[in-house]
C-alpha cells in the first residue's frame, strides 16, 4: 500500500491511561510501522503546547500538544482550550495536506477538527469510545438530570457523527447502541485489536495463591467497590489478594472501604504502571476482574486474555463480547457483589485441569482481535474502501459459539503459539539489552569527547583573552 498521511484528533492520548488513549496510541504506532506518516492532535500535558515528535508504543510520530487546562473535578483529565482550536487545527491540516482525519470523540478535539476540516475534501473517518455513563458523574449536574443530560448527549454526537464517511465502534453492540442513542446508520464493528504476543507466557494459571486483578481508572463507572465487597464475603478464602492498578478519582474512596471491610491489608494500590511492567502484572493473577458497567470494549481484558488469564466481567454493555459465560471466564449480573462473590470462588475452588480450560479458551478467543487487522481495515478506510469484510473476525458467527474444551490440535497449536511468542519476546529483551549496554559505551565516549572539546575551547578562550590583553597594552 502506498505511504499515508493521516491525522488523529484525540481528547485523550498518551500518556494518558484509558481505552481510548491505549486504542489511538497502538493504532497510531501500527501505521507507522507500516511505513505511514501520523500526525497527532491532542491536548498538552502540561502548561507547554506545540508540535514535537514523540515516541509511542514503540514508534516515533509528530504531536501536536494544543493548550490544555485540568479539569478541577476529574483526577487526570486535561480540556483543550476551545478559544483558536479551530484555526491551529486548520494550519495544521492545510501543512499536512492529509489523506484522513480520524477523530476519536465528537466532544471537543474532534468537534472542533471537523469544523477545520470543513472545504477541505480530506476523509473523515471516526471512532467513537464515549459513554455519557462515563463522564456524567464529572459534570457537576444534580442526578435527576442526569437522564436528560444523557439523551441531549447522545443527540449532539450524532449532529457530529452523521458527517463522517466512516463511523467506527468497538464491538457490535456498541455499535447498535451508537446507531439506537445517537440516530446515525452503518456503524462498523472493529475491535481495538491487540498484539497478543506481547503478553504471552508460559505461567500456568494459578489459585493456591490467588490474586484478583483489575486495571484501569479508579473511577465511579468502573464499579470496583463491587470487586472489594465480593472479596470481603470470601471469608473461607482469606488469602485472596486484589491488585488494583490503575488511578482515579474514586482511590481514596476504595481505600476508606477496603478498611471498612477489614480487608485493607489484602487490596494493593498498584497506581500506573510501565508498558513493560503491564504484562508481569496480568501473569501473576489469577483471574482478571472488570465489574465495569459502561465498556464499549475493554483493553485491558483482552490483554488479560492474552496472557492466558480466566476472565470474570459484569453482564453490561460489550463485556459479554470477550467474556464467554463457562469457557473463558464468567459473567455475573452488574452490581451484584454476591453474584461475583459465587463466580470468584468458582475460580478459587477449580482444579488445574478447569484452570487450564479456562486459559487456554481466552488464548483461543483473543486470537480473533489481532491489530494486524484492524491496521487493515483503517487503512482501507482512509482511502475509502469499505465493504461488508470491513470488520473484524470477532464479528464472525463462530466467534460466539460455544466453546467448552478445545480439541487436541487447537490446543497444541496455541500451545505452540505461545511458547514461539514467548522466545521471541526473549529475543527482543535480550537485543534490546544490548542495545542499552551499546548506547551506554557510546555515551560514556561522547561525554569524554564533550568534555575534550570543552577543554580545548577553554584554552581557545583563554589565549583569545591574553591577545586582547596584549593589544591593549
């Protein structure tokens, strides 16, 4: 395929912790792999802003950080000053000259990206990750209009959404739920997509010391008091760890709680971790945990799945999409701290033989999400092709049959599968150490030769100086 220019407009990306960042950053850093030019508008960290170039999950790629101010109410969100966003977009569209323009959410970033790009003829393609459910809590309004705050939501993106020439969502009922609230027509199943090879390993799952674990933002949404409560009724198990990694509004919140519940010396607050910590933290659990009620996907279980985690998740929106009821996990009904209680222990109390069925079933599963595709599919996209296989395998009827116990020749090719990826990986560790050590030698010969260089500048000084003194003499 020949080389693309694309620009994404993103309200939250890197280093931003989120389903939407995490989506546009590996989706960004695949199409420079593949050899095309991506700009990125997103807000500033920071009080700086400006165009530089930044290297994300691996690839370097053009930012363009515009001003940003905190939102007071929300632990980690940042809003973009509206006031000029229309003309920096502009002139950075008008620079570029790009095949597409990607937007991530119609809130702002993208609103605003589309009103710039307006005369332009450029491809409009976006993904939608937002949920009022998500953002609602943040807003400030009384709870009786919370209803009514939603619905107006709903309306507006769809104002914003019905001029794209391609309109995205995650999974396939996300993508109806985007069609019935916001009114628009031929939304596209596409999933994040995930490199599955990069959290493989070859631990087998365990329960002799269980951990639950859960990664993302502590916010109200994600319902992780539910997780805290389950735990809090296993008293015949009381070695089970929680693991919360993650950061949110809602941490102190779980902290009072986790004490409440006497089970304070058994949550870890993990907070944020590195990309190359993320894979260690799924393969020492025994089980992932997402009691979210407002998942358009979720990341994090599909990563979770690709280390070979059981997976146990709430019955709402597109959770039931990775987590298949009996084969890879188990679902319990949102917000029912004792139903999650009855599906932890099932984890808890399920010999090797079950554990391994249960790992070895999200392995299969998560085969189907594979970025490699969804790279595909956007590049397609941006340069208007679209047909009835712009969409990924997980969108397949298979892919939500019944599973039970894999035969024996899938079960030796993930087998396979997983010990290649796991060499590969060490491969890559040990190339990338000598790497290090080699740009450690380099450096320690440039320091020496900076600091040559700056002794034979002093002397230059020095007899620069002694000559004037000379003539003024």
């Amino acid at each position: 395929m020949e080389k693309l220019k694309v620009v994404m407009a993103c309200d939250t990306f890197a280093p931003d912790i989120n389903g939407a960042a995490r989506f546009a950053e590996r989706l960004a850093a695949g199409l420079v792999r593949h050899g095309h030019e991506v700009h990125i508008i997103a807000a500033s960290t920071d009080s700086t802003h400006g165009a530089r170039f930044e290297v994300h999950d691996g690839s370097r790629m053009k930012v363009h950080r515009m001003r940003s101010h905190r939102v007071p109410q929300h632990k980690t969100l940042r809003w973009t000053q509206p006031v000029g966003l229309t003309g920096e977009i502009r002139k950075i569209l008008r620079e570029v000259k790009p095949d597409a323009l990607h937007i991530q959410s119609h809130l702002l970033m993208g609103r605003f990206a589309v009103r710039a790009a307006a005369g332009t003829g450029v491809k409009l393609i976006a993904t939608n990750h937002i949920m009022p459910e998500n953002l609602i809590k943040y807003s400030l309004l009384p709870k009786f209009m919370h209803k009514t705050a939603m619905r107006i939501t709903w309306a507006d993106a769809g104002r914003i959404l019905k001029k794209m020439d391609a309109l995205t969502t995650p999974t396939r009922r996300a993508a109806q739920l985007l069609e019935e609230a916001a009114g628009v027509s031929g939304v596209l199943a596409i999933s994040c997509g995930i490199d599955a090879a990069r959290f493989a390993n070859e631990t087998p799952v365990n329960n002799k010391e269980p951990r639950f674990l859960f990664l993302g933002r502590l916010d109200d949404e994600k319902r992780i008091h539910i997780l805290l409560q389950a735990v809090a009724k296993l008293t015949d198990h009381p070695n089970v760890v929680v693991e919360l990694v993650g950061d949110g509004g809602e941490r102190e919140n779980l902290a009072n709680l986790a004490a409440e519940l006497g089970i304070a010396d058994r949550v870890i607050f993990t907070g944020h971790i590195s990309d190359q910590e993320l894979p260690k933290a799924y393969e020492r659990c025994t089980a992932f945990v997402m009691p979210s009620i407002a998942e358009l996907q979720s990341i994090a279980t599909m990563e979770a799945m690709a280390s070979g985690r059981p997976v146990i998740g709430a019955d709402a929106m597109a959770l039931p999409h990775l987590v298949h009821d009996g084969d890879n996990g188990y679902l319990f009904p949102a917000d029912d701290a004792d139903a999650l209680a009855d599906r932890l222990r099932r984890v808890l109390t399920a010999d090797q033989q079950e554990l391994n069925r249960l790992s070895e079933n999200s392995l299969h599963l998560i085969q189907s999400h594979d970025i490699e595709r969804t790279i595909k599919i956007f590049e397609d996209l941006y340069i208007g092709i679209r047909s009835e296989d712009s969409t990924t395998d997980d969108n397949s009827p298979s892919y939500m049959e019944p599973i039970g116990k894999l035969n024996e020749a899938i079960s030796a090719r993930l087998e396979s599968w997983r010990h290649s990826a796991v060499e590969l990986g060490k491969r890559a560790e040990d190339i990338s150490q000598e790497a290090i050590e080699k740009l450690s030698e380099v450096g320690e010969e440039v320091r020496e030769q900076l600091s040559e260089i700056k002794d034979d500048i002093k002397e230059q000084l020095n007899e620069a100086a002694k000559r004037i003194k000379r003539k003024r003499k």
